[in-house]
C-alpha cells in the first residue's frame, strides 16, 4: 500500500541538494494524498517568502519495484 510523506526543509542553496540542517525533514506517513497535502500546504505556505525552503509530496509504495534513475 502506498502511503505518502513530505520532505524537505531549509537548503544551502537554490539547488536544493544540500540542506542547512545536514538532513531532510521527513513528515508522515500518510495514507491518504490529500492529508500529506494539507501538510504539504501547511509548510510550504508558511516558508513562502524564503527562497532556499522547499518542501514536496514522496509517494512510496513498498510493493512496488524501485524506479530506475539511470
């Protein structure tokens, strides 16, 4: 069954690969799309006015095979 988090957090840059913290902010999980997107709005809303503070939804599904990144 797939349940959803959301990731994220302040960045070194506007690359968003390296975060200030050292790690990601991880929230959930979620059953459901749209409790992970009321977290999502939650977050992201109110970092709004800093450029290097991202957050998104990660859909993962452990009965699912990993998806390739080549």
């Amino acid at each position: 069954m797939a349940r959803f988090w959301v990731v994220g957090g302040e960045y070194a840059d506007t690359n968003f690969e390296v975060t200030v913290t050292g790690g990601e902010e991880w929230f959930g999980p979620y059953d459901q799309y749209e409790d992970a997107r009321k977290v999502w709005q939650r977050k992201a809303w109110g970092s709004v006015d800093d450029a290097t503070t991202r957050y998104r939804i990660e859909r993962i599904d452990p009965d699912e095979p990993p998806r390739c990144t080549d």
